[in-house]
C-alpha cells in the first residue's frame, strides 16, 4: 500500500521558498517606506524654500529687502501655512531619544529645524545620523560697481550635509 501525502523533504523546500519570498518582500518593503520618508522630507524642504522665497519677494516689495536677514535664525516652520506632519513646536533642550521618530522640531537655542528620520537604512553623513539638521541660510548676493545688486536670498539648507541614496 502506498503513502499518500508528502516527504519531509518537500515540507522543507517549501518552507525554505516561503521564507525566502517573505524575506525579499519584506526588504523591498522596506525599501519603499524609506523612499516615501525621504520624498516627504524633500517636499517639506522644498515648501519652506518656497515660503522663504515669497517672504524675501514681499520684503522686497515693500522696501525692506535687508528685513529677511531678522528672519535667519528663526522658525521657518512659521512661514508656511501648515506645519508638516509630525511637527512637535519649539523644543529647549530636546533629547532626540525621547521624541518620536518620523517627526520635526525647532530649537531655538541653536536656530535649527530638526527632522528625527524614521529609516535610516539608507542615510548617510559618515555614519547614520539620528537626526538632520536644517537651517535658514542666505545667499552671498553681490554689490560690485557697474553690475547689477544682487540681493542676499533666503534658502534653507542642511547642516552638516547628508546623502539619501537610494537605488
């Protein structure tokens, strides 16, 4: 009489290709979710750029293009209509450890906007930083005779630098 159902062999190998699947699954997983934190950060940047720029196009036409330089050092959260998902206000003395990951803060203390990024898989300044720093900066701007002025422009930027390579 002949067995019927399958070998311990067959139960190994499918369990090896289930696990397998799973585990590559997972790794494009979480992937992904890294990509879609790093194309948040990168569009709430870029709002705040913008609002920086419109903020220094109303000081110029007002007649106080030398205003936005007041405004270097502050919250450039305050300039956009909403704050971005995730953002807890203005923090003294914030430990990054106690905050939730995935969430933004200002502190006023060093002028910075802070990004605490969720996956660092990807994110690199020599080391996988815990948290990235922002700050409003200005443009160099130019006064030289016989050219035309050019204005210090707000812009904001990281400091230190860091790279979010992705493939």
């Amino acid at each position: 009489m002949k067995a019927r159902g399958f070998t311990l062999v067959e139960l190994l190998v499918v369990v090896s290709i289930v696990a397998l699947s799973i585990g590559l699954g997972l790794a494009r997983l979480l992937k992904y979710q890294e990509l879609g934190e790093r194309a948040a950060v990168e569009q709430n940047v870029a709002a705040i750029n913008t609002a920086l720029t419109l903020r220094f196009a109303a000081y110029v036409i007002s007649g106080n293009a030398s205003g936005i330089e007041a405004d270097v050092g502050s919250n450039p959260v305050r300039f956009l209509e909403r704050a971005p998902q995730g953002y807890l206000g203005e923090l003294y003395a914030a430990d990054p450890k106690t905050l939730p990951r995935a969430s933004w803060y200002f502190d006023p203390a060093t002028g910075e906007l802070i990004y605490l990024p969720a996956r660092r898989w990807y994110l690199s300044s020599g080391v996988p930083p815990e948290t990235i720093h922002f700050r409003v900066a200005l443009t160099a701007g130019r006064d030289e005779p016989g050219m035309p002025r050019e204005l210090r422009q707000p812009f904001i930027t990281a400091h230190p630098p860091f790279v979010w390579q992705i493939d």
